[in-house]
C-alpha cells in the first residue's frame, strides 16, 4: 500500500507498564498536562474549524474545572480510558453519553461539536484519527460490556480501561477485535465488486466477510466470494490491513484471482454483483463515471481498487 490507511499510524505509547499501577493512573487524570477526548454517544469532539479531536486543558475553556465535572458526568461504565502517552504526557478519552448538553458542560459551544467519526477522520490529521478510532472502539466496548459473561456479576474496568473484571467471579474480560477478509477479486483486465440494498445508488465495493473460527484468511475470501457470487477464487494474496472501529473489525484487504466468471447472485447477501473493466475503475477513481461509485479513501475497499487498477 502506497500510502498510510484511515485509522492506521498510532502515535501514543499504549502504556502497558504504567496501566498497572492504579495510583499513577489517578495521578495522571489530575496532571495538568493530561489530555481528554471526550466521546458523546459515540461522536468524537472536534473543532468547529480546523477538525481536531485531542484537545488540551488549556485548549478548552473552564476544562481545568471541568475535569472534576467530567469525573462526576462520564459514563460509570467506561470511566477514564487511558490512550497511551506521548513525550510523557497522558492521554485519556472519557464517555459523556450520560449528559444532555456535553459542550456546555464543557463550555465549548461556539468552538467545538460532536461530530461522528466517519466524517471527522475525513478532515482529521491522521495520527489523531488513528487515535480517535481507538477511543471511539474502547468506549464503545465498555459501554456494551458491563455484565460479566461468565456468571452475569457487574464487571468494571481496570488498568485504565485495558480490560474489565467481575466483582463476583473475578473474570477478566479483553476487548475483542473481529477479523474481516474484504478481497478486489480480479480476472484478467476485470474486478468483481457488489453493492448492499441500502447503500447509496451506483455504490460498489470489494467483497468483504468475517472470518469464521478455524479458517485462514484466504480461506475466508474463497468462501466469501462463493456465498455472495458463485464465484470460484484461487490464488490469494494479502495486501494490506486497516483498524476499522465500527465497532471494531481489522480489515484484512487481498487480491483474490477468479478462477471463473459467472455471477450466482445470494440476494439475501447482495443486491448486485458485476464485472467492472479497469478503465472503468480508473475513470471511477478520477470521479469521471457515474457508475460505479466507489467507496471513498477513509474505507480499504477504496485502497485495493486503486492498488490493483496501477498494477498494470
């Protein structure tokens, strides 16, 4: 891949060793220096001009008392989720789901907005999406995880949101990440894409499936093309992967080589599926083709058309 993906390029240390110590965990949420995302209902807080996610202490007025606010306001169930650090400075997101006018707690409302991520990361300098996407997926885990698996006890989180533990049985539980094949599957000068009821008119895109237990990756894509097209692949190869914290799944992106050309269609998985020459993929990159539309560059889809269409 010629270029860094959307949500990809972490910058912060995930402080592994500092997350086991709880008393410099409480110390770095009252450092001065200690920076907050605050996340509400999953909307990332950005700047009304330029976008920007990570705000310091100084950057939003009254946040230094806010901080005792926004202790007492976040969502119980997620707390403070320590990000990692960076030059040693802490850097937390914290769930205001709970309150009903975030930026006036925050005293933001001329400067800032809850913004959802899809569209932020667009306009988002990209180590801060990688780091937005990360707190946009952790939240989101705690906020759907306060019940233990194991016997039903609450569960509360620990090491700064690395994980949760039950109070009753004592179970750890780790957030999971959920793999996904998604494939440009090729034949000669032609790529088989397909598009979902529901998505916007002309839109097409790789084939994309989860990873079932026990299967390889280039296993995952020859089933996946079989089910939703008919079609029968051979040669996988791997390209590229991409955090995608909706909620959360690692793309895992391939050119898959067909081994046949006609399409069975599973209505029940797609709406269509059709063989796009590659100047007609070119022209869709350059934004010169009705149809199709292609996914845009925050989505791998986009990256592996691209990707194959210059192998020529």
């Amino acid at each position: 891949m010629r270029q860094p993906l959307p949500f990809c390029g972490y910058p912060l240390d995930r402080a592994e060793r500092e997350r086991r110590d709880d008393r410099l965990l409480a110390e770095l949420e009252r450092r001065e220096e200690s920076r907050f995302l605050p996340l509400h209902r999953l909307r990332v807080l950005v700047r009304a001009e330029p976008a920007d996610a990570m705000r310091s202490g100084e950057a939003i007025p009254g946040l230094a008392w806010a901080r005792g606010l926004v202790r007492e306001w976040m969502d119980p169930r997620v707390g403070a989720v320590l990000l990692g650090l960076r030059d040693g400075v802490a850097h937390f997101a914290v769930d205001l789901s709970p309150v009903e006018q975030p930026l006036a707690l925050l005293g933001v409302e001329e400067e800032a907005r809850f913004e959802d991520l899809r569209s932020a990361a667009l306009r988002l300098p990209a180590e801060e999406a990688a780091v937005a996407g990360h707190a946009r997926a952790r939240v989101d885990w705690h906020a759907r995880h306060g019940f233990c698996p194991a016997c039903g006890g609450r569960s509360l989180p620990r090491a700064g949101g690395a994980h949760r533990r039950c109070g009753d049985c004592g179970a750890e539980h780790f957030p999971r990440t959920d793999p996904v094949a998604i494939a440009a599957v090729v034949r000669g000068d032609r790529c088989l894409l397909g598009r979902q009821r529901g998505w916007p008119p002309g839109l097409y895109s790789a084939l994309a499936g989860f990873i079932e237990t026990g299967e390889s990756v280039e296993e995952a894509v020859r089933r996946e093309v079989r089910e939703e097209t008919g079609v029968e692949v051979g040669a996988v190869r791997y390209l590229a992967s991409q955090s995608w914290p909706f909620p959360s799944s690692l793309m895992l992106g391939c050119i898959a080589e067909a081994e046949s050309e006609t399409v069975e269609l599973d209505e029940a998985e797609l709406e269509d599926a059709r063989w796009f020459h590659r100047d007609a993929l070119r022209a869709a990159l350059r934004g010169e083709a009705e149809t199709p539309l292609l996914p845009p560059p925050l989505a791998i889809a986009h990256h592996l058309v691209r990707e194959w269409v210059r192998e020529e």
